[in-house]
C-alpha cells in the first residue's frame, strides 16, 4: 500500500455508538511519524465530557437485549469475523502501524496483524465456554430443608481498557477480545502517541457486526481522558496496560472506589545465561531479548547476567549485533530497528544512557540518539564489570538499552536478579535440565522462559509478580478477570 493512499484515508476521528465524532470541545492533538517526526493526522482530544458519552454508549449497549442475551456461539462467531477483517486489512493495519509507530512493516504485519487476529480466535473459543459449577451445600438448617448451590460466570459490565504505544493493534485486542467474548462492552483508551489503529479496529468491529455501542474508542491525554475514564462511577471494571507510575495511580483510585482492577505494568526482566550454554546462542538470544520493537518491550530481557569467564565474549557478541544493525523507516526493507516513538521517549531513554555512562557503564554499542529527523538511538550495550549501582541496572528503559553483569556463582546471579522492584518476565539459558527447572522455581516473574525469551501466547497466561503488575492477561485465567461470580441457593 501507497503512504500516500494510506494517508489520504485514515481515519481521524473517535468512535461512539457506532458513529465517528469529534471531541464536543472541538480539540484536537497531533500524531507523528517518528521515523521522520513529520505530522502524520490530528485526532480529537477528548476530555470527561467525552468519555462520559462513551461510558454512556457502552452502558446502553451492555444492558441492550441484543448484547446481553445475546447466544454466546453469536458472539464468538462475531470475534472470528472481526479476526478475518483484520486479515483482510493486514496490510492497511500494518502500513498504519508503521507509519505512526515505526516498528518495521513486516513485523507489525506478523505480530500486530497476526498476533491480534490470533488472539481473537482464541478468545472467541471462550465464548461458549463460561462455565459454573454445582454444590450441595454443607449446612441443612432448618431441619429438613436441603439446599442446592450453583455458580455463574456473568460478565463485569462496562469496561474500560488503558493501552499503551509499544503494540497499539495488539495491546488493544488483548484488553477487547476477552472482554467482548465475556459479554462486556468497553471502552479503549489508545495512548497518545499511537491512537490510528485502535479506531480502525473499532470500526472494522462495528462492521463484523458487533451491535453500536459495544465497542468505543476516546482519544486524548492519559491525564484528562484516561484519568476521568477510570473514576467514573458507571465503570465496573478497568483494564490497564502501561508504566508501574501510572499503575499506582489508576491502582489507588480503583481501590478508593471499589472498582475492578487489572494491572500490566512495567519490568527490569533478567537474562541469566549458564556456563554450559553455547556463547553463540547466548549472544543471538540475548540480542534478541532486548532489541525486539527497539527494546520497547515490558519483557524487554534489560539486564543481562553471564559466567564471569564468558563475560567478555559473550558482551563483545551483542556489542557487534548492536552495532550491525541498520536504523531507518520501517517501510524500507533492509531496516532492522526502527525510530523510539516519540521525541519524549527518545530524549528519556538518551539521557538514561547518559546518566549510565556518568555513574560508571561502559558504553561498548551504540550510546547514542541521532540529531537529524526521526526519533533514533543506536542499540546500546552497557558493560558493568564491576557492578556499580547504576540507575539501568534497576530503573525499566523501555527502549534498545542492555546492561550486563558478570557472576561468579548461580546463587549470586539468582539474588541479583531477583534484586528488583519488577517481577514480569526472565529468561534462562542452559541445556542442563535440573538447572533450568531450580531456576524457573526461584526466579521471581510471571514469566521464565527457558533457552528462549518474549514468547507469549493466548494460552498462556501472563502478568506481574511484585510491581509488575496485578492479574493475569490470556488463558483460561482471563475469564475471572472479565466475569463475576454469581452464587444461586435453591432450598428444596
Ligand atoms: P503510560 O505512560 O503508563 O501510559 C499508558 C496509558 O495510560 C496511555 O494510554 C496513557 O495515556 C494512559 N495514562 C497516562 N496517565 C494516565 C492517568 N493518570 N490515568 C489514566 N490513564 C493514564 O505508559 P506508556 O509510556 O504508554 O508505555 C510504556 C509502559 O508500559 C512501560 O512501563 C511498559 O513496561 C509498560 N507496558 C507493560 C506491558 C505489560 O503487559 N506488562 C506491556 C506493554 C507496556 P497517554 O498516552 O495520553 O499518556
Ligand atoms: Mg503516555
């Protein structure tokens, strides 16, 4: 697809009931290409004013016929045919993410593109399959009377999912497809920076067939719109995905009033590689585990902790993937990392490199962001022989920042790296099963991948320990997460 053609038909506006509108104010707020921070659309900001006529909208839509009763095997065919549009306009999908969020094409067209129209099949599966269960209750009182108990999983009701910028399409779909095969509605909130894709699922979903009203769309800013998303009283459930900063704030107002809660947040994840491992298969996975979408990853692999006879090796062995890589425009074929998302990121994650090398890092790749058009920085590699305190080795990046420590035993390694305030994802890399098995059980993240690192799937479930997070995304576990239970007692 054209940029041109592409440009000339996207779509710029939110959307509620069914409909697209503006922000009643009028407003509206610039999105970029980061690949060359030209302006590539304004979209409406919405303010509370908006977001209650959203809330609105899914409320009406929630307590419709047409949605409630709606026969579950219904919905679920709804969710396959919102998976096969999103096919049909991979390429349209995918050219949007790129253009707005730089990740290369062909990535967004395999992970954005593919992994949403994954997900929502996954979870179309679950539609018919809510289940409850049946008790015979323990206590017989009065004398004579027995009492039968049954449980039903009935959806939690208007939702309200935060997203953030790092997989725009994605992000969204994980939040929407259990949510909508649960029997909720929502409303999504897209960061800032990458509002595009988002609208158009909402639209593509109103065109499978989903009724208005089910699915809305508010853009603006996290602290007017999303903010006044998760305070309203006609809220049941929020969903959030995005950094542990903005997590505590949404966690405690949800806490204030009583509000359902799910909590992705951010991580400082940990790649341990043993001395049995293979330094050439050390160094790929390694590479890989931080510089997948640019190190704007929550489960980027950030710190890395190797044998200390294998240290230089094996840091050299990423230091020359960093430094190979090739930097430009998602659209261009023979680019392997593309712009960080915005200016503000970019300058965040320069100074955070900045401030590495002052406390003691060595910088031995990269190092640097690019002066001219774009929001570029180069794949960084920190060595930290010495294990100073530097501020990457705790504080989450978000962006192609690693830093490596050596160990001299396992238990040392295993203590640093659960040494954190995350506890999202690890990985570790060895052939020797009795070490990979102790590890898995002592490290502490929801995640621990062995000899591999970022591998998500919608059955598996996935989330936080510790700030990381609150609640498990994908699996059988999201049910819970979108369901109340409701008990019902027969006396007979
Ligand atoms: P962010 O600043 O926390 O923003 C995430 C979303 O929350 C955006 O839509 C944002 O809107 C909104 N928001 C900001 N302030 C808000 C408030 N006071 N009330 C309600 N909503 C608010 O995070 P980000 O910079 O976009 O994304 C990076 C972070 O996300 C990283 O920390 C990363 O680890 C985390 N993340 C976690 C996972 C996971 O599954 N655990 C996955 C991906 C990313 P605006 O865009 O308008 O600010
Ligand atoms: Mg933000």
């Amino acid at each position: 697809m054209q940029v041109k053609e592409l440009l000339a038909n996207i779509r710029t506006k939110m959307f509620v009931g069914g409909r697209f509108v503006d922000a009643h104010s009028g407003k509206t707020f610039a999105v970029f290409n980061p690949a060359t921070g030209a302006e590539i659309a304004q979209v409406p900001e919405g303010d509370a004013e908006d977001v209650a006529g959203a809330i609105a909208s899914a409320r009406t839509a929630f307590e419709s016929n047409e949605w409630r009763r709606m026969a579950p095997a219904t919905r679920e065919r709804l969710l396959l045919k919102l998976a096969d549009l999103i096919e049909q306009h991979g390429d349209e999908l995918a050219a949007l993410e790129t253009l707005n969020q730089g990740k290369q094409f062909g990535f967004a067209k395999m992970l954005e593109v593919g992994g949403s129209a994954q997900w929502l099949r996954y979870m179309a599966g679950w539609a018919t399959k809510i289940e409850g269960s049946t008790l015979d209750l323990s206590i017989g009182f009065p004398p004579g009377v027995q009492y039968q108990g049954s449980t039903r999983r009935v959806p939690v009701g208007v939702v309200a999912a935060i997203v953030p910028w790092n997989f725009p399409l994605l992000m969204a779909v994980w939040k929407i497809a259990p949510a909508l095969a649960c029997g909720c509605t929502v409303v999504l909130k897209p960061a800032e920076e990458t509002p595009l894709t988002a609208i158009r699922l909402a639209e593509l979903a109103f065109e499978a067939g989903f009724p208005a009203g089910v699915l809305n769309v508010v853009t603006g800013q996290g602290e007017t719109a999303g903010a006044a998303l998760v305070r309203h009283p006609d809220i049941d459930k929020v969903t959030f995905t995005g950094s542990t900063e903005v997590g505590r704030i949404i966690g405690a107002q949800c806490g204030r009033d009583i509000r359902r809660v799910s909590l992705e947040l951010g991580g400082k994840s940990p790649v341990i590689v043993l001395d049995d491992c293979d330094p050439r298969k050390a160094i790929e996975g390694a590479a890989n585990a931080i510089f997948f979408n640019h190190g704007q990853v929550c489960t980027a692999g950030s710190r890395l902790y190797l044998p200390r006879s294998k240290f230089s090796e094996i840091v050299g062995g990423v230091a020359a993937i960093a430094d190979s890589l090739v930097l430009g425009s998602g659209f261009e074929e023979t680019t392997q990392m593309g712009p960080l998302v915005s200016a503000r990121h970019r300058d965040k994650v320069a100074g955070m490199i900045a401030e590495g090398r002052a406390q003691g890092g060595e910088i031995v790749a990269g190092g640097r962001a690019f002066d001219g058009e774009g929001f570029f920085v180069r794949p960084t590699v920190v060595a930290n022989e010495r294990r100073k305190p530097l501020s990457l080795v705790n504080e989450e990046v978000f962006g192609p920042v690693l830093v490596a420590m050596p160990y001299d035993d396992i238990d040392e390694a295993v203590h640093a790296a659960n040494t954190s305030e995350y506890g999202l994802g690890a990985s570790v890399w060895t052939n020797q099963l009795d070490s990979a098995l102790r590890l898995t059980d002592r490290i502490e993240a929801g995640t621990v991948w062995v000899n591999t690192h970022n591998m998500l799937d919608p059955a598996m479930p996935f989330g936080g320990f510790k700030s990381s997070g609150v609640g498990r995304e994908h699996g059988r576990a999201i049910i819970d997460a979108y369901t109340e239970t409701k008990s019902i007692c027969f006396a007979y």
